[in-house]
C-alpha cells in the first residue's frame, strides 16, 4: 500500500458508517480527491485538521484509486467563518462550486489558489462578500474552460473597440450595440462592469478580490455572474440557496 502526501483544503465531510467519515478534498494542485476517515467519530480519533474549511497536510494511504487517512496536519482553518452564518454560508458554497468544477484526474493549481485566497477575504473582512462571490464564479468559471470572450463580439467577429459593450450571458459572448440590437440575447454593460470583469478574469489569483464596486454596476456584476454559473453549469447548488435566503436585497 502506498503512502501520498499532499496539502489540501476539505471541502466537504459525510459521515458513513457508525464511526466512519469522508472527505472531499482540492488539492494544492487542483484535483479533487475523495478520502476515507477511519474511525473519524470516535472520540480519541477526531482530527481537527481534517474537517470542512481546513487546509492540511495529509499523509493517506493509496490502493488502487482509493485513499484513506493516516494523519493530516493542520495548516490553517477557516472556522472563524461559522461566527458570521452569512459568510460561512458564502464559503459553504464557494467550496460546492469548485467541487463540482473540479475533477480527480484534471490538475488545475489556480482553483485551489482561488478558492484559498477567497475564503482568506472572507475571513479578513477587508472585501465586501457579494464582490468576492462574483469575482469567484467568473474566474473559476474561466479557469474550468467557460471563459466569457469580452474583447470581441460575438456576432461579427470583430474586435471591440469602444464602449458601449454589451455581454450574453448564454452565449458567453460580449458584442457591440449595433450586432447587440440586431440579434437580441445581450444587455449593455456598465463602463465599470465591464472592467471589473476584465479584472476578476485577468488578475493574478491573489488579487482577484481587490477592487471595489457600487450602484447599478454592482448589481449587474453580481447578478451576472450567478446567471453565468448557473446557465453554463445548467444546475442549482443548495448552499447558494441557503446563502439567498439569509441576505437582504442588493441596494
């Protein structure tokens, strides 16, 4: 039986069994990988460093496909989220978003460096939520191959020179007013829409959060972005409607 180490993040826990657990981790490399917990619920077996919202460093043992726990080291928890129900809800859902956009053959190093950096946003509290929520889906979108093409329009083909832009969130595509009017399907951006989508697809992950927006731009790129998961993932995830359901209306 061989032995893996590897740094991840625990994106979800299922207890199986009477005393079993396990867990869906993303790897440091981006892979996603299923581990079982042994005994993980009886009392002298619980490890901190392997429960939801925690990076670690994990030793498993490998057979086949398969991995189970040996140790795990925590490295840093995100715990401190669960004092704010909205946040941790936010997080609870980010987390399903990359599970489910992730894949166990697939490596993919900037979902992990995303999903990291946002939840250290979250709990730093130095970025609004709603903005890292939408920053989030548009990158991790992109970096899973459903990158929105923004310079060019999808209609003609022609590159885009000046505003104003419009965007398809079905087609992924942003096209000029003129093609934009003809074909129907598109909804003109606001100038500071536009860049905030261009930065969130653009910048490097540790800077991804690190812009501010309001009014009408807010709301639309926020809006947006949700659709576009949505849409292009054709599914609903439950922790997003959890996270709905405990906040006000955008203002």
């Amino acid at each position: 039986m061989a032995e893996v180490k590897l740094r991840a993040l625990v994106l979800r826990e299922v207890d199986f069994g009477d005393w079993d657990r396990y867990l869906t981790v993303l790897a440091e490399d981006g892979r996603r990988v299923e581990i079982l917990c042994k005994n993980a619920r009886c009392g002298k077996k619980t490890n901190p460093a392997a429960r939801q919202m925690c990076f670690s460093e994990f030793i498993l043992a490998e057979r086949g496909e398969k991995y189970a726990l040996r140790e795990a080291d925590l490295v840093h928890s995100f715990f401190v989220l669960a004092e704010d129900i909205e946040r941790y809800a936010l997080a609870c859902y980010l987390c399903e978003l990359t599970s489910a956009l992730s894949d166990p053959g697939l490596e993919s190093p900037a979902l992990c460096r995303l999903l990291l950096t946002a939840l250290l946003a979250l709990e730093r509290k130095k970025r609004e939520p709603a903005l890292v929520k939408a920053a989030f889906e548009l990158r991790v979108m992109a970096e899973s191959g459903y990158a929105p093409d923004l310079t060019s329009c999808g209609v003609c083909g022609e590159v885009i020179e000046q505003p104003p832009v419009c965007f398809s969130v079905r087609a992924g595509t942003a096209a000029d007013a003129k093609c934009a009017g003809r074909v129907g399907g598109y909804t003109q951006l606001v100038d500071s829409t536009l860049r905030a989508m261009l930065h969130a697809l653009t910048a490097e992950p540790n800077k991804v959060y690190a812009f501010v927006l309001s009014g009408p731009a807010r709301e639309q790129f926020c809006g947006m972005a949700e659709e576009y998961v949505k849409y292009h993932l054709g599914r609903e995830f439950e922790s997003l409607r959890f996270y709905r359901s405990l906040q006000v209306p955008i203002k």
